[in-house]
C-alpha cells in the first residue's frame, strides 16, 4: 500500500503530485494548484498545533457556540482562521463557507475575488481534541456558478457531482492529506523533518471484501427497524453475510479514512431522538458531499438512505443528511433494507 521512496527521484511532494495532475488540462491556470497547496499549508499549520496541544494552550472550549449549537473548541477557532487568512487575499477565490460560521465568508472588498469556492469543515471530531483522539480538516472545492464580482450563497449551494476537488487532512498518528481532483484518490504523509507532505498512497482504491463497520451504537433504540436489521447483518446474525468488526472513532474523518483504506462502511443514519434534527447530525455540503466524492473516485459509494449523496441539491448551507458510506455493496445493502423496512 504505501511506498518508501528509496531514492530523490521518488519523492513526491503534493506540488510536483498537484502539477503532475495539471498537464491532463491544458487550460489549466495553476489557480487550483495554488490553491490545493495553500490547504496543504494550512494543514501544516494546523498539524504544528495539534502535535504540541498538551503542551499548548489549544486544549479547551472558549466560551462561544457556532451554529451547529456545539461549544468552539480553541483549535476549531485557530482552524477556521488559518485557512481563512490563507486564502482571503489570493484572488483564486468568489466565496468561501465554513461548518463554524452561519453565514457565507465573503472575499474583503481590498482583495480581488477568482473562479473557485472553498467549503471546509476546519476541524472534524472536535468532541475528540482534548482526549488525543484522530481529528480532521474536510474541504471542497467548486467552480463559481455566478457572473458577478463577488460570490454569493449560490455559489455555495452546489450538488457534490459539481465538484472541482476534495479531500481531508486527518491529525493522528501521522498527518495525512487526501484528495481527488477527479483522477482517483492519493494520499500525503507529512514529513515533519522536512515539513513536507511527500506522496505514500498513491491511486487508494477500496478493496474487498469489506472488513469493518462504523456506527455510533448508543442510538440503537432510536434507529428505524430497517437500519436495526442492517445492523445485525453486519453483525453476522442473518443468514446472509458474515460479521465484520465494529470501530468507531467518533471523528467522521477518522472512521472514512480506515474504511477507505481497509474496506468498510460507516454510517450515521436519521433518527427520532431530535425532532428537530429528522436528517440525522452530519452536514451535507462540509462532511458528506466532499467525502462521497473522494468515496466514489475510490470505487466506494455513499447515500442517504435512498439516493447517492452527490446529486442531492442542497437548499442552505448547515443542511444535514442521513450518511451511508464505503464499500458499495454495503451500501447497497443498507438501501435495500431500508427500502423494504424503512
Ligand atoms: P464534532 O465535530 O462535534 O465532534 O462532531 C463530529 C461528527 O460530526 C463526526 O465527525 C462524527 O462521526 C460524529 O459527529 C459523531 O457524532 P456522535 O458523537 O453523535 O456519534
């Protein structure tokens, strides 16, 4: 799976691995480049604060709520700052939108605006941070849908299948940046001595069959019998299929990233715990979208349930969505029971 490079002529950074891509567009104008290599840097940054968190003082909440109605955790703040102010300023950008702010961040008036969006959730699994537990950043990218100067919310509201790229940084044992700008899935390992992300997955495809399974079970007794079953058929206790192994991280990125590289799928379905929140917790445009598309260009597949994630047309920005996400035939597997028990 992961190649030590032996000698100079192997080592690839994300640069020479983002330019690499380039040559297949030949009107490519190296502003998506630019950019992908500014969210790697943010990564960076972001990865030099959480190596040190114990020792820092980027452990703890501060006393604000985003609105998602969670408690700002210090590094979510620095987070979502850093790769705001890496990429305010460049003039690749109409518009941004991030999971901690209610509305759209606008490209100051002072700074010239460009043809792309950038989405991004800045820290995933925030519940996790003061336990040194796996976190991540998520980020997509899209062409800009308007013709005026500076972006708006339309912008922001696209379906996954209009996505430019995507991909995650997961901060764990190493620091790892995965993306897909739609030519398959690689991913970078950061070379803390060197302070670059050098190429150590290339091409991730997820392979069969499946070995585990993701699923926060303390919300069995508000799951629909459709999803209970599914369950116990992952758990082996139909006639059909075989257990896998259960994992769960409680960090989105965490769980995608083994199921990814190990076979597996992960869900977080609707429930009736909060009437308020039919369509389970998870963000469609921060958390689902972005990773359905890294799943698919990895052979992998993601629904809500009843349809493939990357052509639900979102209608605001915080909306949520069921996610069932993975190895296809899992999936598949999970619609079908859905689809016959609800
Ligand atoms: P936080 O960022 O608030 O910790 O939420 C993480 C997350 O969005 C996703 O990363 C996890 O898979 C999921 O929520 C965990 O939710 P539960 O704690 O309800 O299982």
């Amino acid at each position: 799976m992961s190649s030590i490079p032996t000698s100079h002529e192997q080592i690839m950074t994300i640069e020479r691995h983002i330019l690499q891509e380039q040559e297949g567009y030949p009107d490519a104008t190296g502003m998506l480049t630019s950019l992908l290599y500014d969210i790697a840097l943010a990564g960076k940054f972001i990865a030099s604060n959480t190596t040190r968190a114990g020792l820092s003082e980027i452990l703890g909440s501060t006393d604000e709520y985003n609105v998602q109605g969670e408690q700002v955790m210090k590094l979510d703040r620095l987070a979502d700052q850093a790769i705001y102010r890496l990429n305010d300023h460049a003039g690749r950008l109409a518009v941004l939108a991030s999971e901690e702010h209610e509305d759209i961040l606008p490209i100051p008036d002072k700074y010239p605006t460009g043809k792309y969006v950038l989405l991004y959730d800045p820290i995933d699994g925030s519940a996790n941070i003061d336990y040194n537990v796996s976190i991540g950043t998520i980020f997509s990218i899209y062409q800009r849908k308007t013709q005026t100067d500076r972006g708006g919310i339309e912008d922001c509201l696209q379906p996954g299948r209009d996505l430019i790229a995507a991909g995650y940084l997961l901060y764990s044992v190493s620091t790892m940046l995965v993306y897909s700008t739609g030519a398959g899935v690689h991913g970078f390992t950061l070379d803390p001595s060197i302070g670059e992300f050098l190429l150590s997955h290339h091409n991730i495809r997820i392979p069969e069959p499946a070995n585990y399974f993701s699923v926060n079970h303390g919300y069995t007794k508000y799951w629909s019998q459709g999803i209970r079953h599914f369950t116990e058929y992952l758990e082996g206790l139909t006639d059909e299929g075989r257990p896998l192994s259960d994992r769960y991280i409680g960090s989105l990125v965490g769980d995608f990233h083994r199921n990814l590289l190990a076979g597996g799928i992960f869900y977080y379905p609707a429930d009736s715990r909060d009437p308020e929140k039919p369509s389970g917790k998870l963000r469609l445009l921060y958390e689902a979208a972005p990773l359905a598309f890294i799943c698919s260009q990895a052979g992998g597949y993601a629904s809500n349930g009843y349809m493939d994630i990357l052509d639900i047309q979102p209608d605001t920005l915080h909306q949520r969505t069921p996610l069932f996400i993975g190895s296809r035939d899992l999936v598949e597997k999970a619609e079908q029971y859905i689809r016959i028990e609800g």
